[in-house]
C-alpha cells in the first residue's frame, strides 16, 4: 500500500435501513458481507508495460470493475469467480437519464456476492439538487451498497451541454450533490476524477473518498497532495462473464483493510 493510498477512516454515518416503496422489485434487499478477497483472474488488451511513480496495478490485492450499458448482460458469476471483488456501476446522469442496465446489473452482482454501488454522471447544465434527487429517485437505498459515487469529468461530445464552470462553482455544485446524497444514504460518498479533470479544476479535500483515474502513471504521481482508496487503471480490461473491454480497478488497501473499508462504509 502507498502512503497516500486508501482513504481509511473508521468513523461511518449512523446505519439505515431501505425505507418502504425504496426498493424495486428486481434489487435485492440486502447486499451480504464477502468474504476474503479473491485474485485476479482476468487481463488486459493494452496493458501498460512500465508504472511509473509507484507500484504496478498486480500489487494490488483487491480488483474490481466499473459498468454501464456499453457492458451489456454480464455474467456476475463468472466475473466475480475471476477475483471481480466490486463493481461501481452507472446508474443516471443529469436529472433525467437512467441507465438501463442498472437494475440488471445491480441485481446480479449482489447476486453473485460481488459488492456494488451506483454512481452518477454529473452534467454540468442542470442544478445538482435536480441531478441529487434523480439519483436517488432511481438508486435504492440497500443494506451493503457500496456508497454513492459522483463522477466528475468533462464531456465534450454532449450534444446539449459543453460548458466548463470555473472553480469555485465546481465545488459548489459538487459539494451540494454530495451533502444531499450523503445525507439521504447515510454513507461517506466518493468522487471519481480523471486526471484531465483533475489538472483543470481541482477538487481535492472534499469530505469523500477518492476514485481516481491513470492509465499511464501511478496516482502517486499523476495526483499529487490527495489520499485515495480506488484506482482505475485501463478501460481494456478482458474479464470472464464481461463481453468486450471493460474498465477496471484496484483498492489502495491489502484484503484486511478491505474488509474494514466495506464494514465501515456500508450502511446496515
């Protein structure tokens, strides 16, 4: 583990269970506790071959994945016999769009054994009261889901909304998301940050954990002055029960401080 690595502070919000009419009929009601983490067993089409500024992702003991529709069915099964420990998976963006896989995904996962949590893609055009009561409207609040996740990144191929506010409203409007959904979920949220979004406006030091985004060097290096407990690694992950490239991930932690990080984070 690196010295910046895994954002592991034991205090966690007070525990709530699924309210009545949270929960639809296609998700579980409790996501159970894993067991020991389980190895890697899937590759990579475009593997880095070098890491610079600090270990290589096969360090790492806990791997996971992150997924959307582009994924498909995915056969959480297999994927979760191939030491796929978690799953951060794509539920909404703005305050009007679901991903339709969500419930699919989700339902197998906590299935199959394997940790997951929604996230939301936030658009920079629509208020993030709007965009905090639409993720919650659409990602139930379950026992053993991973915390909530907002994904901070520029999209330049939005065919409605390209603009890039300044700093200062983008803590604004990311502190405002995250107070609403961490409230609502008594759960510490994490953020996911590239690093192209991370040069242009920086967001370190928000009350959350860090997920943070390098294909080509360590988040030692690429980031600097921020703890983090995620890492995506490479969008050309090639996992059993996952049809084409997937992203994936490693924890910052040994398995131990795994099993701590799910115990204090998840509600329930």
């Amino acid at each position: 583990m690196t010295r910046r690595a895994a954002c592991l502070g034991m205090t966690s919000l007070a525990a709530c269970g699924p309210r009545g009419g949270d929960t639809p009929d296609s998700l579980p009601g409790r996501v159970p506790l894993p067991g020991a983490a389980r190895p890697p067993r899937f590759g990579d089409s475009d593997p880095v071959a070098t890491w610079s500024g600090g270990p290589a992702p096969s360090a790492y003991a806990v791997h996971g994945i992150d997924a959307s529709k582009f994924q498909g069915s995915i056969d959480w099964s297999a994927a979760g016999a191939a030491g796929v420990n978690f799953a951060f998976l794509k539920a909404t963006e703005g305050g009007d769009r679901l991903d339709e896989r969500f419930a699919e995904h989700f339902a197998g996962a906590a299935a199959a054994g394997v940790p997951a949590g929604g996230y939301h893609f936030y658009y920079c055009c629509r208020s993030p009261e709007d965009q905090a009561r639409w993720f919650i409207r659409n990602v139930p609040r379950i026992r053993g889901a991973l915390p909530p996740v907002l994904d901070l990144e520029w999209n330049p191929f939005s065919p409605t909304c390209v603009t890039r506010p300044p700093q200062a409203e983008v803590r604004r409007v990311a502190e405002t998301w995250l107070s609403i959904v961490s409230q609502h979920y008594q759960q510490r949220p994490i953020v996911y940050v590239p690093i192209e979004f991370w040069r242009d406006r920086d967001v370190r030091r928000l009350p959350v954990d860090y997920w943070l985004r390098s294909v080509a060097r360590h988040p030692e290096e690429a980031f600097t002055d921020v703890s983090w407990s995620f890492w995506q690694y490479s969008s050309t992950g090639q996992v059993p029960g996952v049809s084409g490239d997937c992203d994936l991930n490693v924890f910052g932690g040994n398995a131990s401080l795994w099993r701590r990080w799910l115990a204090a984070r998840r509600h329930g």
